[in-house]
C-alpha cells in the first residue's frame, strides 16, 4: 500500500485513488522543478461507490471534494497509474 510521504513538519502529501479500482491509494505527483502538479484532463474514473476517504497504513486519509451535482457529498480524488490528478476542465 502506497502511504503518503511527509516533510519535515509532518505535513503529508497529496494522495487519491486509482482510477481503475477506487480502492488503491496512489500518490499525487508534480513536477519538482515547476511545482505544477501533473494532471490528466477529460480522463475520469469510474465511480465504484464509496465516498470514504480510504486511509495508508499510518492512517493518513486521502483526499476528498466535494459534489458539484449536491455540493454535499465527499468524493474521493481519482489518480492514473502515472500519479496523474485526475481533472476535467470543461
């Protein structure tokens, strides 16, 4: 199981779902030289029915959103097999 890395304050690091299972918890990656977080635009994951937050090991929560359809409900945060935020922007 992937568990979220930390720096020096314990702060941890972004981590989601993989977009092929909605189980597996995956790192968010960026650039390190850009500070740009790496995204996949108009590619989305299947929803597989939980709106739990999954947690690592050290019990570190991925993260959630919010619905845009109820403005209510969590939604876990898909990532590729890349460490490629899933996003839409259209």
């Amino acid at each position: 199981m992937t568990e979220a890395k930390r720096d020096n304050n314990q702060i941890p690091t972004m981590t989601g779902v993989l977009n092929t299972d909605g189980t597996t918890i995956t790192l968010i990656k960026a650039n390190p030289t850009t500070h740009e977080m790496l995204v996949n635009d108009n590619t989305t994951g299947s929803d597989f029915g939980s709106d739990d937050a999954k947690r690592d090991n050290n019990n570190t929560p991925i993260l959630l959103a919010t619905s845009s359809s109820d403005g209510a409900t969590p939604v876990p945060l898909y990532v590729d097999t890349n460490g490629n935020f899933l996003i839409k922007s259209t």
